[in-house]
C-alpha cells in the first residue's frame, strides 16, 4: 500500500488528535472510546467451537453474518418490507425519469450484484428465525456482526463484502407502528468501509464514537450530535426585510396586483383579462384559442379543428356517476393516443378504497368543484407563464389560488402538448396527471389520497398566500482549491426529518433533473413524498425545463396539507394537515425548499473523480449560495444523504461535499442520516477534526484530490481498500513532537 506524506507537513498542524465539544442532550461526551476487545484471530479460533459452547458474543456474530447473508422462503403475508428496491426508489418506468432520494438505508446505497438478487418468492432471515432466547441491542449487535465480515471478504480485498448490502424486512407489528421515515431505519447503521491491509478505519475519531450506550429498550441514546438545534438561524426571525414585490421584465413575473397585497386577502390575479400566448418562451395554456382540436363533423365526415378548451368545457361540465364517466370526459378532448390511457387505479380507488358515502360526495361535491377551478383558468392565470429554460435565473410568484387552478387542470389532463415526448416539451416533466390514474399500484391509491386531501382544501376554502419559483444559474463557481473559508455549524441527527426538524431552514430535496421525478407516476419516495404532501410544488413541473449542471429550482412558500406514514411501498397517506408556518411580507409560508439533482455512479470511485467533486460541489453552492444576502441573514442547510440511493453516492462524501459548500455560501448545516447512528458519529467527528485542526474549504478540496489520484487511481477492486476518511485523518495527523 503506497505510504501517504501527511498533510500536516504543508500545514503545519501541531494539536493532539482532539477531544469533541460538548453537544448532545444532558451533556453527554460525544466522542467516547471505542473498546475493541476481540481480534480476527479470535474470531479463527472460536469459529469450530460447537454453538452451543459459542459465548453470547460469538453466537450473535454469528447470527448476524447469517443475517445478511441468508435468504429463506416468503411467509406468506401481506406484510410489506422496508427495504427499498430499485423500482422503489426510481421511476425508470415513468419516462426515464428516477429520483435521487436518499432517505434509504445503506442496502439501497448500492445496487446488488446480479448474482445476489432477490426475487418476490424470499425474503432475508431475520435473528428472530435464528434465536429466539437471546436479546442483543441494535448497537450490539452491529459491534458483534462486524468482525466476521473480514472472514467473508472476496478476492478483490473485500470488495464484493462491501458491496453486498442487505436489510432485513420488518415484521407487521413494527411497520403498523411507523409514523414517519426515520422509524423504519432507527437503530440501523451502516457498515464502515474497510481501511488499509482490510482492518477497520483507525481514525484520531473513530475510536472516540464507535461505541454507544443503549436504553433499555436498546436502541442508541445518543440521537444528535454536534450543535444544538435550536442555535441554528431559522426564518423568519434571521431573515432581513424584503423589498417591495413588483415585476421585472426578464427577472421576476409577478401574477398578482401587488398593491391589492393584503394580510388574509386572496389575491387578485394581474393583469384583469386574459392575455393569451401561444410561443416557445411561454407554457402554452389550455385556454389559448390556438389551442385547437381535430374533430369530424357528422355530416361531411370531413374534420374540422375546433376550440380544444370549448371542448374541455363541454366535457368536463357534464355529471361524472362513475369512474368510467371520468375517464370518457378526458378522452372527448385528448388526442388518438388516449385510447391507450388506463385508469386502472382511479376506478380502483373510486369503487374500492372510498366508501360509498365518500365516492359519493367526491362525484357529487369535490369532482364538481375541481371541473369549476380549473375552467376558471382565462380568469385567474391571466399573465403569459414564462417557460424557466435551461441558463436562465429568473422568478415567478404567484398566488397559491392560481397554482390550485393550474393543478386542477393537470389533474383533469388539459394541458396541450403535454402527453406526448415527442413535442416541443421533451426536455420538461410531464405535468398532465394521466400516468397517475394507470395501473394497479397500491402506491397510486395512496397518492390519489394525498392529493384529494389537497383539492378538498382549496376548493372548501381558498388559499390566501404567494408562491416563488426561482430557477438559479451558478455562472462563476468558486474556486475551491483556493477558498479560506473554514466549516461552519453541524447539528447532525439520526432523528427526525427535514420536512418537520428542519422548519424555517432552506430544505433540500434530493431531486431529478426534471423536478418532481415520478411524483405523477409511481416514484415515492424523498422528492415525490415532498411534492405530494406539498402539492404546490408540482405545478413547477409545468414551466421548469430539465436542470443543467449548474443549476437549480428554488421553490418558496407552499404549503403542507397532508400528513403521512411509511416510506416508499410501505408510504400511507395519514389525513389533511394544518400547516401553521408564519408568512413572510410577500404573504408566502416561510418555507423555502431547494432541489438540486445529484449524478447518478454506476462506478463507485467515479464519484472521486475531480471533474464529479466540482460538479457536485457547484450543483450543491448553488443551491446553498445567495450572492445578495449577508451570512447573518441566511438560514441553515436542513438536508441529509443527497444522491446516496439508487444513485449510488457515497454517504460520507455527499455529506462532506455538502458541508463545503454551506460554508462557501455562509450557512450552517442540519444533516438528517434518516436512522444511521454510524453516519452520524462518523460525520461528527470529521467535522469536529476538520474544525479543531483549522482546515480550510481549500485544503480539503485539496485532500480530496489527493485521495482521488493516491487511493482510488490506484485501487484494483471495486471500491478502494482505503476509506476517504481514514485519508484524510493520516494525512492531517499531527507530527510527533509539534503539540
């Protein structure tokens, strides 16, 4: 293995491995000793020792490695398992289109080799099949399954053991009890990559935060680490006074008389009539009378074009009974390929899911009041639409009234030119609803829920708040080799979401590059649950064009108004939610979220290369950086593990990329690990290092460099045998003598 010259040399760093600042609830030490007391050679000898003289530690290693290696056949149970598939996490179905969620455990962070997959008919055992008197905390056993994972590496130096991620399926009492997605991966941690000759990292901070007391019940006491919470810059409080809301031609539309702005006032749309538009620079509208549509006249059989939104008027005016009267209606004005459409999961969920006095009032009540919110189209989004396309930085605002009007008529499929990739909108995501009535999906149903919680809200009441949707473009990156800038905060938890924890911070979502991913498909996971418990964001995909590399969509002031439970297949839509998040002056809810799109590694060291830091670097500050706004004013990052799912990022670089780029832009940062205790200890103590040992942004742009063309240029298996940070702490180790 190549011998590394440490850092400290060109630094100069002259400090002890350091010691953790005081975090944590009741003064806990956040950096504690890790005791190691058994060998690999331990391991060796006890490893023909009969099981029933095994010692409990020695059984539960055992156990454990059968855990993930183990696959026995299905019991058959309706009970749905945790562990995420690909289907479950991308939407390649749906157009090509996939999320880049990372709320997943760390058997989603890589897919599985083709020789390990799992079809429908097994299921992993779990160490309920295999012992059923023996009670080992999750902490435990994780310390005791750790050691015989280096019995089981392959040739390649372990590589195929580091690869190899399994999850267990939960049983039907703990998926019945989980509320939010952080339950469903609490007291898991993810495996460390194995450090140099295949031993464990021995780091200055992994010896400090690998061992963690338990509760009674087992599960880690230690939940966040790092700076509390409640000292991070949250809006509106840190925010400054916002400048008068107008309109700036080729900078910012604005929808809405701004002068008729008042504090629980619905907005009255700008200008007062119709303006119709029907160009390349503009979303074309439903209600443009260009909007024309082939129809055969009865007599001359000859075919006439007619207004398309006369049509849709007609159609959609007429009493819907059934699922089937729906379905009719949409194909009157739709084009020849309609006739391919299923609406599979709306018939089921009118005939089977809803009651009958519910399917009632929704074809009597809330169909009808929908059909009357999106014809009010030509009175309320009376403003052309301007398309956001790709190098542009500009801003729409407008009233969340309009965005119910525009939602109303995706749902109803209106939209022109928009079912079909082939037109002028191939590069935009696809905003009509049509895809979300197909097929027999329990996940359809639970989003037609959601949904319908949503129109049942803005037709019952009308929404009084503004909305603004900035497409941002990154012209000058930073140039990191040379940056000084130095990390800021971590508030870093295995708790808690980003949606609930990470209130009044600007929220990342781990997005498509056409926004919204499969939210009207079958994608659900982070970037769809977020879309449809705050629907408003959808109607984004009407105007936002697929986001380059430098780019990104920042969405300000929807609005919550679903509640839900489980994740991906287990997700279940929990009822109406009311969100009482304080506006700001331009009467938006104080809730900014950023989605920026991560690349997607099929090559696990492709992600170190440094044409891939710069682009997740740059995608990352552009999200985080405002050029306009002073630091003091700035909220923090609320975000967690970008592109670490399908995608195959890597958790502990995409969280130290992240944390580069916060300081950069001069925000501090709340990282959610959605369960993983390990990643939290192992970015704490990172940033506690980094922190201690005053390292720059730039140097450590430099440290990833290095790892790139010493470790991983050089690395004959699939992952390198040397972690990134065990790198980075060898070569910023203190010199012998220079305290």
């Amino acid at each position: 293995m190549t011998d590394f010259e440490p850092l400290a040399k060109r630094l100069k760093v002259g400090t002890n491995a350091p010691v953790s600042p005081s975090s944590g609830p009741r003064g806990q030490s956040l950096c504690r000793k890790r005791q190691d007391n058994e060998s690999v050679d331990d391991e060796k000898t006890q490893k023909n020792t009969s099981h029933q003289r095994m010692g409990p530690r020695q059984q539960q290693k055992f156990i454990n490695t059968l855990e993930h290696w183990l696959v026995k056949p299905r019991k058959e149970s309706d009970t749905p398992e945790v562990c995420q598939t690909q289907d479950d996490v991308g939407s390649t179905d749906d157009g090509g289109f996939e999320s880049t969620s990372a709320q997943s455990l760390d058997c989603q962070n890589a897919e599985l080799p083709t020789e390990f997959n799992m079809d429908e008919e097994t299921q992993l055992l779990t160490v309920q099949d295999l012992e059923e008197h023996s009670q080992v905390s999750p902490a435990s056993q994780d310390s005791a399954g750790s050691g015989l994972i280096h019995t089981l590496s392959c040739n390649d130096g372990g590589s195929e053991t580091e690869e190899l991620e399994t999850c267990s399926a939960s049983s039907e009492t703990s998926v019945r009890h989980k509320t939010k997605i952080t339950d469903f991966f609490s007291g898991t941690s993810s495996r460390r990559l194995l450090g140099r000759k295949g031993q464990p990292d021995k780091s200055p901070r992994k010896q400090d935060g690998d061992k963690e007391s338990t509760s009674a019940d087992g599960k880690p006491d230690v939940k966040w680490l790092g700076t509390p919470i409640s000292e991070l810059k949250r809006m509106p409080e840190c925010g400054s006074p916002l400048p008068p809301l107008r309109n700036v031609p080729d900078q910012h539309t604005v929808m809405i008389r701004t002068d008729l702005l008042h504090s629980g006032k619905v907005p009255v749309p700008y200008p007062g009539m119709f303006k119709d538009t029907w160009d390349f620079i503009h979303a074309k509208m439903p209600c443009s009378s260009s909007n024309l549509f082939p129809i055969q006249d009865e007599e001359t059989q000859e075919h006439q074009n007619k207004s398309r939104w006369e049509l849709i008027k007609e159609s959609l005016n007429k009493k819907f009974t059934s699922p089937l009267d729906f379905k009719n209606a949409i194909l009157k004005y739709s084009s020849s390929i309609a006739k391919k459409w299923d609406f599979t999961a709306l018939n089921l969920y009118c005939t089977k899911v809803l009651k009958p006095d519910a399917a009632e009032h929704l074809f009597d009540s809330l169909l009808p009041d929908m059909v009357q919110l999106a014809l009010r189209a030509s009175e309320l989004c009376t403003k052309p639409i301007p398309l956001l396309k790709r190098g542009m930085t500009h801003s729409i605002t407008m009233s969340q009234e309009q965005v119910a009007c525009l939602l109303a008529n995706a749902f109803f499929c209106t939209f022109p030119r928009r079912n079909s990739r082939k037109t002028e909108y191939c590069h935009y995501p696809d905003i009509n609803f049509v895809r979300l009535f197909e097929g027999s999906s329990s996940k359809k149903i639970e989003k037609l829920k959601t949904l319908m919680c949503y129109f049942t809200s803005v037709t019952e009441q009308k929404p009084l708040g503004l909305v603004t949707f900035t497409r941002q473009s990154l012209d000058k990156p930073p140039q990191w080799e040379s940056s000084q800038t130095h990390l800021t905060k971590l508030h870093i938890t295995c708790e808690g979401t980003i949606e609930d924890d990470g209130h009044g911070m600007l929220q990342v979502d781990f997005a498509n590059q056409f926004v919204g991913g499969g939210v009207t498909s079958s994608g659900l996971v982070q970037e769809e649950i977020r879309f449809l418990i705050n629907p408003e964001l959808i109607v984004s995909r009407l105007f936002t064009e697929a986001l380059d590399h430098n780019e990104c969509l920042i969405i300000t002031g929807t609005q919550q108004y679903s509640k839900y439970t489980g994740y991906s297949q287990t997700y279940k839509c929990a009822g109406s939610h009311q969100d009482t998040t304080p506006r700001d002056d331009w009467q938006r809810r104080c809730t900014e979220i950023v989605a920026i799109d991560a690349l997607h590694f099929r090559n696990f060291r492709e992600q170190f290369r440094p044409e891939k830091i710069n682009r997740e670097l740059n995608k990352a500050y552009c999200g985080f950086a405002r050029p306009e706004e002073k630091s003091q004013n700035l909220s923090a990052v609320a975000t967690g593990n970008w592109g670490c799912g399908v995608f195959g990022g890597d958790t502990r670089l995409k969280a130290l990329l992240q944390m580069l780029a916060a300081a950069e832009a001069g925000r501090d940062v709340a990282y959610f690990t959605f369960g993983d205790s390990q990643l939290m200890t192992d970015v704490h103590n990172m940033h506690c290092f980094l922190t201690e040992q005053n390292i720059s942004v730039g140097e450590v742009y430099d440290l990833l460099g290095q790892y790139n063309s010493s470790v991983c240029k050089s690395c004959l298996g699939r992952r390198p045998d040397v972690s990134l940070y065990s790198f980075i702490y060898q070569q910023v180790s203190p010199l012998p003598g220079t305290r």
